[in-house]
C-alpha cells in the first residue's frame, strides 16, 4: 500500500476522498473539535492509496480515538462542495467524497475527552448531541441520526 492520502489536486481545484466513523453512546456522536477554532466535525479523514473504505475507517477511527473498532455498516456517502477555508484547501474549490461507516460500539467503549490526539493537529474528541445548536459537519447529522435506516444514503452538499 502507498502511504499517502487520495487527494488529487489540479491548480485551484481538489479531489479528497475520505472516510468517517460514526460512533454513538448515549445518544451522542463521537465528534473532533479543533483547537484552533471552533470547528467541530466527524471522526475520520482520507483514504491512502490502496486502501479500501473499510479500512480506512477502521485505521482513522483507530489514529483519532487509540480504539479499535469494527465496522458495522456503511450508512452514508457524502458528495461534498465547497470552497475552501483551511490552510492547505485555502480558496480552492474542493469536491469531497466521504463515506460514513456505524461503527460498532462496545457497552464499555470509553475515551479520554478534552485532550489533543495523539496526531499533533490541535484536535481533541469531543461527545456532542446532535441536535444541538452548535455549528457541525456533516449537518446532515442533525435529521439522520435520529432514525437510521439499513439502506446506505447518498447526499450531495453544495456550498460553492
């Protein structure tokens, strides 16, 4: 396997492919929160070359929360643009294709809260209800979580 992310980048214009962990206790999602700025979003990141979804998940899920857990199911496949407005996807016009894996969750499953992962990007895990008012990614959370269904959803977000 290669080890280096699926991103293709041509001039202003980005191509990632990523992967998410939906992992949920207690009527809360597992969820990071960056340290530089109030930016709250799902377990996960992108795929490596190589590398199948499943994988990928299990290994992110794994990097971010020191956990291992299996898959459960693919839930979502998210088609995502927008502009970006990090530093590495600054004005760039970015279609991200995300796919949403429910994760297995065991009765004991507990992490550490409120400390920076393990990975040095200022991010720390947080548990959010999804209804609240807070801004998160993917808002798609906020409707679906609350009734899941066996099918996989697709969804298009455009914020061009």
């Amino acid at each position: 396997m290669i080890n280096r992310d699926l991103t293709v980048v041509d001039g202003k214009n980005m191509l990632n492919v990523r992967v998410a962990g939906i992992v949920i206790k207690d009527n809360r999602v597992l969820m990071v929160k960056n340290l530089r700025s109030d930016y709250i979003y799902s377990l996960g990141g992108r795929l490596k070359f190589g590398e199948s979804a499943q994988e990928g998940v299990v290994r992110e899920v794994e990097e971010e929360t020191g956990i291992r857990l299996e898959v459960d199911r693919l839930g979502f496949i998210h088609e995502n643009f927008f502009i970006g407005s990090t530093p590495s996807k600054m004005n760039a016009h970015v279609y991200e294709i995300t796919f949403y894996f429910y994760m297995k969750v065991p009765e004991d499953f507990s992490v550490e809260t409120g400390v920076e992962t393990a990975d040095d990007d200022r991010e720390t895990l947080v548990w959010l209800d999804w209804h609240t008012d807070r801004q998160y990614y993917p808002r798609f959370f906020r409707t679906e979580l609350d009734n899941p269904v066996q099918e996989i959803k697709h969804i298009v977000t455009d914020d061009r």
